[in-house]
C-alpha cells in the first residue's frame, strides 16, 4: 500500500475544523467580553487547565494570543502543540519557536516564560499524563489521526 492511500484511509477528526474555530472564537470572546474573569482556569489532577499565551508573529511582528489547555509539570507549564487534531501545526507553536521567550497569563496571574519542545524521553512522559486524564481532548487515537507527532511544548519560568 502506498504511503498515499495510507495516509487516506486514516480516519478524520471527529470534530470539523469550522467547529472548532468557532469554540475558539467564542471562548476568546468570552474572555474579552469578561475582561479576564472568565476563560482560564487552573489544572486538576483529572482536568486540563486553560491559559493565555501571548506569542510575537514570527513574520508579522504582531502580538498574538492564543487561550490553550495545560497541565503543570513541577514549575513548568505543559501545553501540546495541536490544532484541534487537524493540519498544520498551530501557528502560536511557530511562533514560539521563532521568538521562545515570552508571557502566559493563568487563572491567578501572568507568568514570564521561555518555551522550548520537550526531548523525547520527556515528551513521552508528559503525553501520558495528558492521556491519564481521561478526557476526550487527549488520547492516543486522536494523536494517530494525525501525520507526525504533537510536540509537547514546554513552558519554563524565566527570571
């Protein structure tokens, strides 16, 4: 079988890309709309925490912001590099890549952060306890839907 055919007979994402872009609209309103009040909100041990991060267009120059579910992994912030388990990789990923040093703001606060991929020893480590949580946003039949695998980002503090 060719790689090709292959890779069409992978099953597509359950959830439609004009869908998603929406709930992300919508919570970024809700964000806005708030001033803050609403929209982040701290990890459990059996849910993912939501985060702002604000990263600098890698072409553009501009500021951009992005609201995205993490875990804490000691001092650091976990994030998966995912685009609703569609193609391509997320632009906030690229950018950080292109400028790592940067802020998040959290349910309690705005953190200086500098970003980096996790290494493949510790990636694996911080995808199981993405899975372990049990919820539909990460499991490892999502993962093989897509063509490469997520990288896992991880958020340092800086200072």
């Amino acid at each position: 079988m060719s790689a090709v055919s292959a890779q069409a007979e992978k099953p597509s994402p359950r959830i439609p890309s004009p869908i998603i872009r929406a709930i992300w609209m919508l919570h970024r309103r809700v964000y806005a709309i708030t001033r803050g009040r609403f929209g982040l909100r701290p990890p459990t041990s059996t849910k993912w925490g939501m985060l702002r991060l604000r990263t600098i267009g890698r072409r553009t120059g501009k500021e951009r912001f992005a609201i995205l579910g993490y875990i804490d992994d000691g001092p650091n912030l976990v994030i998966p590099a995912m685009n609703g388990w569609l193609e391509p990789e997320p632009a906030w990923w690229f950018n950080l890549q292109a400028n790592p040093h940067t802020t998040v703001e959290l349910h309690d606060g705005r953190r200086e952060v500098v970003a980096h991929a996790a290494d493949p020893e510790e990636r694996q480590r911080l995808w199981d306890r993405l899975v372990a949580l049990g919820t539909a946003a990460y499991t490892n039949a999502n993962a093989a839907t897509r063509p490469r695998e997520t990288a896992i980002v991880v958020l340092e503090p800086r200072g």
